[in-house]
C-alpha cells in the first residue's frame, strides 16, 4: 500500500482541501496518508515554502497547491506500474 505524504500548515485553506480530497480517495485506491505540518521546522519551511500543500507519493514529489483527482489517480496508477 502506498504512503501520500502532505505537507502542510496550519490554517492552511488549501492544505485542508487537498487533506480532504485524499481522504475522499484513500479506500477506493487503497493508499494510507500522512499529514506533516511544516511550521516551526526550519529545514521543512525552507524547502516546501509557500508551496504548501506539497504531496508526495511513496517519498517521490507529486504535486502542490491542490490534488487534483484525476492527476492524482494517473500518478498513483503509474507509481504502481512502475514499483
């Protein structure tokens, strides 16, 4: 099963809709999600910014700002074609 890391903050508009539209997903396409939030790690702000949020698939960059969910659907089909 795959790990979607988000990277996000709190109070984060688009990060709570991204969370949300995952989590829509995560039983139909069986992948589990983590949520990290960025504010207060210095190493984490400086590399993810105002990207935020930032989602990754199995540790490999996917997108940022939103899930789309078709996007979101081919990415994860070809992660798993490619494993």
């Amino acid at each position: 099963m795959e790990l979607v890391t988000i990277y996000s903050r709190k109070e984060c508009h688009l990060c709570e809709d991204a969370l949300k539209v995952l989590q829509a997903m995560m039983h139909e396409l069986k992948f589990e999600v983590v949520q990290i939030f960025i504010d207060g790690n210095e190493d984490l702000e400086k590399q993810y910014g105002e990207q935020v949020p930032v989602t990754l698939i199995d540790g490999v960059h996917h997108d940022y700002w939103r899930v789309d969910p078709i996007r979101f659907r081919s990415s994860l089909e070809t992660h798993r074609q490619h494993r």
